[in-house]
C-alpha cells in the first residue's frame, strides 16, 4: 500500500490540505502501508519558493512523515519537481498522439470548441493539445466511502497546455503510474479529474489506475459554506504554529463524526480515525 501526499505550491497550506494529509497519512499507517510526498509544481506560474517551504513546514509541526519523497526544499528543487519530469509525460502524451488519439485546438475557454474537425498539425504554435472523445463516455469510478461513480466525460479535455507543459490530468497519472500508487485519498471536487485520468489510462493499454482504490471523501468548508482553497482563503502565512495543531486534530475528528475532546493528539487522532474507517 503506498498512499501520497500532493500539495500544490501555490499558496499556503490550509485546513482542508491538512485534512486530506491527515486522511492520506492514518490511511496508511492504519495498513502499515507507505507515504509519498509528491508536490505538484507542474504550474510553474503559481508556484513560489515560500509555498515549497510551507509544506515541509506544516507538515513537521503537524509530525507527519514520509517513505519516498524529497528531504526538504532544496532536495525537492534538484530530483523530486515534475518540472524534471517532463520527459516522462512528453512519453505519455507521445503515445496517445502516435494513436491518433490528439488533436491540436487554439480556442480559448470562451469559444466552442470545433477544433477537432480543423485537423490543425499538433505543432501548430499556440495551441493547446485535446484528447478525443468519440462519443459521450461513461467513466465507472470505483470508491471508498462514497462507493462507485458514473462519471460522463461529456467532451475533449485539454491534455497539453499552450506553454507547452502537459496537464494536471497526465502529470498525475504518470507519476502515480512511476511511483505505484495504491490508494489516493482525494476531495470529491475532484471525481471527474479521476475519471478523466482512468480515460486516459484505458488508451494507454496498459491499465494501472484500475487497480488502485479512489476515496473521494467530502469536501472542507468555510464558515460560508464555501470550499476552502488558497486563493479564497487568502492566507498570508504558514498556519503551522498559528494555532495549536491539538485543536485541529480535534476539530478533524468532528469532521469525520467522531465526538473527541476539544484538543486530542496524533496519537488519539489515529485511533479515532480506525474507528471512522470501521464505519464505512
């Protein structure tokens, strides 16, 4: 069993990371499985130097560790960044253009796409590469907790942005394949980026993602009723030490139903969460 942690540095780390940390890391320590940290920068346009050291920050203060991943900023930088990775997803998307499974398209997002049927040449400057979807495509999502998901893919999704760098969907995919991932723990927000993935997967031939468990567990929200994010919450610093970590293990725990003391530890926080896991 081996599990990650995915981060992306584009703002501080806040509470509905460190709920999907949490969920991540007692998973599997409750298997005695293993931890990836693998911190999404595939975004370079987001991504700063303070956000990186945030990560390592909030995750020491909150004592989760990990079995592979970088040591820290500088080592993350040099071997562990999907910016050195690119020949792997390039290899990737090679493959489903060699399929003839892409299609070059220079819409924006305001435009109807109708790109597919212009038969741009995929090195036309400026475009962004899409994957085909022939027909409507029902994508069966297998999950923990919230159980099996249909999931429409209802039309072509960019796999290549206009920089030049692959997407979200193909980074993920490729390192999950790279690294064997077994479990991943993710908000429900993101169910049709799972189902996109296994998409992608299936052309590929070789499947992996099937094997692998999905929990697409709730979302966090803010007082509002609003999904927390980082450029909504806005925060100008690290939440480590802002608060006592005690409370948010608390707090954490009531989330998931569990009553518990107003400030419980790790420790405690672990045993809570075998008796949530026993629940679903």
């Amino acid at each position: 069993m081996l599990t990650r942690l995915a981060p992306t540095p584009s703002g501080y780390i806040h509470s509905g990371n460190i709920y999907n940390f949490l969920i991540n890391w007692l998973w599997a320590k409750k298997y005695n499985g293993k931890v990836m940290l693998r911190i999404d920068d595939a975004d370079g346009e987001r991504k700063r130097k303070e956000y990186v050291e945030d990560i390592f920050r909030v995750l020491g203060w909150l004592g989760l560790d990990w079995d592979i991943g970088p040591t820290g900023p500088d080592d993350f930088e040099k071997n562990w960044s999907q910016q050195n990775r690119k020949g792997l997803y390039e290899k990737i998307l090679n493959e489903l253009a060699g399929k003839d499974l892409l299609f070059a398209c220079n819409c924006n997002r305001k435009q109807v796409c109708n790109c597919q049927q212009k038969n741009l040449p995929l090195d036309t400057t400026g475009t962004a590469w899409k994957i085909k979807i022939s027909d409507e495509t029902n994508v069966i999502v297998p999950g923990k907790g919230q159980g099996t998901a249909s999931v429409n893919i209802e039309t072509p999704f960019v796999v290549k942005k206009k920089d030049g760098f692959a997407s979200y969907q193909i980074c993920s995919l490729a390192d999950d394949r790279q690294y064997g991932i077994t479990h991943i723990a993710r908000g429900e927000d993101l169910l049709a980026s799972t189902a996109m993935q296994l998409y992608i997967d299936k052309q590929l031939g070789k499947q992996y993602l099937k094997d692998c468990v999905f929990w697409h567990h709730a979302l966090i929200l803010n007082n509002e009723g609003s999904k927390l994010s980082k450029s909504t919450e806005a925060m100008g610093s690290s939440m480590a030490g802002s608060i006592k970590k005690e409370i948010l293990f608390a707090a954490f725990s009531k989330w998931m139903g569990i009553s518990c003391n107003s400030e419980i530890t790790l420790e405690e926080t672990a045993w809570l969460f075998n008796i949530y896991l026993q629940q679903q």
